[in-house]
C-alpha cells in the first residue's frame, strides 16, 4: 500500500496544473503565518487512488516575487495535512551548454546564495539545537521515478547538475553568472532556497523539476525579454504537465 501523499509546488509558469481534477481546495493557516495560496486536492488525469496536492508558490494570481514567499508557511501547511514527498517546479536560467531554453532538468545540488529569507524552522524556543544532514538536498528516489516517467512518455530530461539559488527578483549580472559557472553551476533559479531545505527539516521528500526559461545573464546575444522567458515556459510545462501525470500514475 502506498502511504506517500503528493503535493505539486507550482512556479512562474504554473500557477495551476490543467490536468488536475480539483475535488476540494483548503486553506491552512500555520504558526507562520498563510501560505501563498489555498490548496487544491485532487487526482491527475483521473488517477483517483492518488491523491495530490496543489499549491502556488507565487500566489494563484503571481504576484508574490520569489524573495517574499513565505517559505516557511508553505511547508509548514503541506506537512499539516499530512503530505510526505513534494514535487516542486522551478523555472531557471540555464548556465551549462546543454541547459538550454525549453529543456528540463532535475537537480542533485544546490547552492543557497540567498542572503535575506528565514531560512529555518529551529530558530526560537528550543530544547535543543537542531541540524539537518544537507549533503544531498534532493530526494534520489524520486529523481529516479521522474526518470523513468520521462523514458516512458518519451520526455528527454538532463539528470543532475546544481542550482544556484540567488535572492532576486532581479536577474543576475553576465559577471555574477560567470561566477556561479566557476563555483560549478549548471542553472539558477530564485525559489528552490529555502524550501529544500525546509522540507528537509521536517522529513518531506523533496525533488525539483526544473523548466530553463533562457539562457543565463550573458550567455546569449539575445537580450532576456519576459516574452522569450513565457514562450519557453509554456512549452516546458505541458512537458512537466505529461510527466507528473505519468510519475503519479506509477505509484
């Protein structure tokens, strides 16, 4: 019997999942404070014996910018209503030649240069002094179930590589991403610190699937424009549509 519950983290690009029939949507209050948005319940492509739970990471209507997610609230909710594994979805500039605009990637790594967040649950009234083990951020099992929905709906899919967490909202600089290409990122992103590490903290699976939006900051001769960024997403996330209802169906 399988006593995962799944919750989908929705990014820029995904502020709603097309293929999921919403049977309830929640809203879950947390000694944080509210989450970014209420919850939706329901199944995937009719995939009725398992459940999965929604949530937009920038609010239903985005417009809440990656440095003001109230990180904390959204795990918190998740784990309140007993969600075990999360799929989070993260559009990315893509630094490494293969990570270019349209691909999907799943991350082995991160690294937080995030400077401004709250970034832990053990921070005040505790018995103890608490540390998580953040060797390897990601969850490996469900990276290899992503891989194998993507072999079966024939979604290619780079497997591995670091995510360089950067504070935003604004894009980097041509120097900073030559910076993070030298400290071994492969693509960057704005929202994937601190909730990996908040979903560590208390022990939720964690994977990320991330769409590259466009080229990093001086890597291309075009010039970024939100235009290019919202074509690459739309033909990123029905990719990443497809895959979460095979993934989910596997279970």
């Amino acid at each position: 019997m399988n006593n995962r519950k799944f919750a989908v983290i929705g990014g820029t690009g995904l502020t709603r999942l097309e293929n999921l029939e919403i049977v309830r949507r929640e809203i879950v209050m947390t000694p944080y404070g509210e989450p970014s948005s209420s919850l939706a319940f329901g199944n995937i492509d009719h995939v009725t014996d398992q459940e999965v739970v929604f949530m937009a990471r920038h609010g239903h209507a985005h417009n809440i910018p990656p440095h003001m997610v109230n990180y904390r609230a959204n795990i918190k909710a998740l784990k309140e209503i007993g969600v075990t594994s999360i799929f989070a979805i993260n559009a990315v500039g893509g630094i490494r030649e293969d990570m270019c605009p349209g691909t999907l990637a799943v991350p082995d790594q991160i690294i937080d240069y995030t400077s401004r967040r709250i970034n832990s649950f053990f921070e005040s009234n505790l018995s103890h002094v608490t540390h998580i083990d953040f060797s390897y951020p990601y969850s490996a099992e469900l990276s290899e179930k992503i891989y194998k929905a993507a072999e079966q709906v024939n979604i290619d899919i780079i497997k591995g590589g670091t995510y360089a967490a950067t504070e935003g909202p604004r894009l980097e600089t041509a120097a900073e991403i030559q910076r993070l290409k030298r400290d071994g990122c492969d693509m960057v992103g704005m929202t994937g610190m601190p909730e990996a590490a908040l979903a560590r903290e208390l022990q939720m699976e964690y994977v990320s699937i991330c769409v590259n939006a466009n080229w990093a900051a001086g890597l291309s001769d075009e010039l970024i424009s939100m235009e290019i960024i919202d074509q690459n997403l739309v033909d990123g996330m029905a990719k990443v549509r497809q895959l979460l209802a095979q993934m989910i169906a596997q279970f």
